[in-house]
C-alpha cells in the first residue's frame, strides 16, 4: 500500500491496525510433534511513538 506525503494519518491508522493483529499457528510435524508459533504484528508500529500498544 502506498501513500502519499498527506497521506501520513492514514498510514499511521493502518500501522495501528495491523500492530493489533497476532498470528498463532498450531502444526504437526513428520514426526507428529506438536509446534505451536505465535507472532505479534507490532513491528508495523516500531517507528510510530504515538500509538500505545497494551501489553498482554
């Protein structure tokens, strides 16, 4: 997705959205061991100071 310079509060507003996200995977492997991977998305708000995430 691209913005444009005034665009800035949009992106912003995206970034804050995405950041809420997480992402849990539940697999089996060949040897039917159990992996579970778990990701938060708050990377997209790395350089944004204006957005408080809550810690979980």
């Amino acid at each position: 997705m691209m913005f444009e310079p005034h665009e800035e509060t949009a992106q912003v507003q995206v970034r804050a959205e995405l950041a809420t996200l997480r992402l849990q995977v539940k697999a089996k492997d060949i040897y039917q061991h159990n992996i579970k991977v778990a990701r938060d998305f708050r990377w997209f708000v790395r350089h944004t100071h204006a957005v408080a995430l809550s810690q979980e």
